[in-house]
C-alpha cells in the first residue's frame, strides 16, 4: 500500500489533469462529469492530508478511525 502522501499527491494530480480538460470546449454531460471527478479527488486529497483527524465535523473522534 503506498503511504498517504504519495496517495495524496496523486489525488492532486488527477485534481489538476481534470481542470485542464474543463477548460477546453467539451459537452455539458462531460463537464459536469469532470466536476464530479475534481469535487471527488480533492475530497479524498483533504482528508488524506488530515493526517488521523476527523474528516466529519461534529462527530466524535471515535466514529472516524
């Protein structure tokens, strides 16, 4: 398994592919498909770099890990 970091880049990457093609001239079904992948990737990079804290505010630290 690779650690969190190299996971975490790699989120960022797809975050960063997925914005390039949203600029360019592309059908509205697969914008909105884009935006899902972007929304989705920089999701996972946010709570892969909170490093063992709560990724749900207002829950106990308990029901995360």
């Amino acid at each position: 398994m690779l650690p969190s970091d190299k996971i975490d880049k790699a989120f960022k990457a797809i975050v960063e592919e997925a914005e390039k093609l949203t600029k360019k001239d592309l059908p509205n079904k697969v914008q909105k498909r884009l935006n899902k992948i972007i929304s989705i990737a920089k999701h996972q990079s946010d709570v892969r770099g909170l490093k063992g804290g709560c990724c749900h505010p207002g829950h106990g630290e308990k029901s995360c890990k």
